[in-house]
C-alpha cells in the first residue's frame, strides 16, 4: 500500500502565483488533515476533513482553500502565495476523529514562495 | 491552541533517561505522541485516552493525567535510533482536530 501520497515534494513559487497541493490516501480513511511545518512553529493545523464533503478550519487557515473531492483526496489551494506561505506541508489521515486512531502522515511538499 | 511541550530540547549519552510532557489548556479526548527524523513525515508511537486506555507501537511509555491535562513519554535506556523530534498531539472539544505542539529535539549521543 502507498499510503498517504503527496504530490508535488518540492515547488517554488513567485509572489501572486496560485497552485494546489495535492494529497491521497488508500487506506480508506474518513478523516484527513493539513498541516504546515515551519521551524520552531512544530506542525500547525491549517484545515480538516472529518468525512468526505465536510471540511473546517484548523489553527492557521488564512490564504488557503481546500476540497475534499472524495473520500480518497484532499487538496490545499493557494490562490496568491506571499512569502510567509514558505513551508513544509504535511497531508495526514486517520480511520476516524475522535477514536483511537493514529494519524499516518504523507511525505511531505516543501514550498518556497519567492 | 497548541498544548505546550517541555522542554523545547534535551540532549542525553546512549542509555540515559528522558522525561518530555505535554500540557493542555482544554479537556481532552486523548494525547497523540509522534516522533519526526530529519527531512521525514512524523510517525506515530502512542496513544492515550481519557479513560486510561493506551495504544503503543514501540518500548516507549507515557502517562496521561486526566485531571491536570498533562502527558508526559518516558524514553528509558535511550538509544541513538531515538534522536529526532518528539510531538505532543491533542484532541478534544466538540470537533476532536488533531492540533500539535511545537515539538522537543531530542539528541542522543555516543
């Protein structure tokens, strides 16, 4: 099994542009997760999908959009990438919210807005 | 909110003892520890639940005080293979989000 997969690792981006970090998961979970990684920050909640169709708003959701497209896929928009977008990000999953589940974690994107 | 970890980083000989907790301002469902290498994804190591319920994949425990919020791991007879950075993750409230610290770095040495 992949797991949670993550699509593009790496992109640079200059200031203004837009683009969607796409993420997958094959283990048929319901609930999925993004996060960004920046140093000293730890892994800050950016949105969540509890199932598919739902989504909600984490920590950190200014100047991101995402879709749950189905049960399968959840994508993190940027419509204009600032500077400050500059991140790891980090797709996750879990069987379920609120049960004793762990979160699997894909790989990771590293952005870099210039 | 993030809970609070502590301390931010520790740094221990092959086969010492290490404490790291984990606080909450906010009544919990459960605690999620992970532990993150370098330039890799997290991965899970445990979980605890209100009610004393654990679910562990490793020699690795940990405590959960219900009452005071507060989690701490216990890294025992700690390996180089332990090195990395540890996360505290905190569910709870009436949308159960999965929201973590800020992490502690743990460097073993020789």
């Amino acid at each position: 099994n992949a797991g949670v997969t993550q699509t593009p690792k790496f992109q640079v981006l200059k200031t203004g542009q837009s683009m969607t970090l796409q993420c997958a998961q094959d283990m048929n979970h319901n609930s999925m997760y993004w996060y960004r990684q920046d140093p000293g920050m730890g892994l800050r909640l950016i949105y969540y999908s509890a199932s598919e169709g739902t989504t909600d708003k984490g920590e950190v959701p200014n100047g991101y959009n995402v879709s749950r497209l189905n049960k399968r896929e959840f994508s993190l928009r940027l419509e204009s990438a600032a500077p400050s977008q500059t991140s790891v990000y980090f797709c996750a999953s879990r069987p379920d919210r609120g049960i004793n589940t762990e979160a699997f974690f894909g790989q990771g994107t590293r952005l870099t807005v210039v | 909110q993030q809970p609070v970890q502590s301390p931010q980083a520790v740094i221990l000989r092959e086969g010492e003892d290490a404490v790291i907790n984990c606080s909450s301002s906010k009544a919990l469902y459960s605690v999620h520890w992970y532990r993150q290498k370098h330039g890799e994804a997290p991965v899970f190591l445990m979980i605890l639940l209100k009610g004393g319920e654990q679910k562990g994949h490793e020699k690795i425990s940990a405590s959960f005080n219900e009452k005071k919020q507060q989690s701490s791991l216990y890294l025992t007879a700690s390996q180089l293979s332990y090195s990395g950075t540890y996360f505290c993750g905190h569910e709870g409230g009436s949308n159960y989000k999965l929201t973590f610290g800020k992490g502690t770095l743990l460097t073993v040495n020789p």
